[in-house]
C-alpha cells in the first residue's frame, strides 16, 4: 500500500530515524553531518521551534543524495498544509 508515501520501504532502509527538534538553524548542518558520519541517512524533524519550517527548507536543500528528511509533531492543520 504506497498511499503512505513509501513509509514502509522508508522504515525498512531506515531502522534508525532520528527525531530532532532545531532550536536555531545553524545547529542544522553540524546534525545532518554527524548523522551521516554514522551512516544515518534520515532525520524527522519536528514542527515545535519558531525555526522549524525554516530547518526543513534548508534541510531538503542541503541534504546528501539519498539523505531521507521526514516531519513530526505537527500540531496544526497549517503545519499539515505547509508540509
């Protein structure tokens, strides 16, 4: 069932996802860097700081070839629009 978005063949390349909520844009990169060293190549982040959407544009900017980047915690039909 691929109404999901691919969740599940995201979930099964992925047994580790990391849920990260970005207090300020420049500890983005460093995250993203780090993940990768560890051979991590996905985060959720989540909607709760003021720079959040802001994280989330750069992060899908930014982010390595097949680097997966998720959201969470959304709270508002905005959020869920924004996405």
């Amino acid at each position: 069932m691929e109404s999901q978005f691919g969740i599940r063949a995201l979930l099964q390349n992925h047994p580790i996802i990391p849920v990260v909520n970005v207090e300020s844009i420049d500890q983005l990169e460093p995250i993203l860097d780090q993940l990768q060293q560890k051979s991590i190549h996905c985060i959720e982040l989540t909607l709760r700081s003021d720079c959040a959407m802001e994280a989330l544009e750069k992060a899908l900017q930014i982010r390595p070839e097949g680097f997966a980047v998720g959201v969470g915690t959304l709270v508002s039909p905005e959020q869920v629009k924004a996405c």
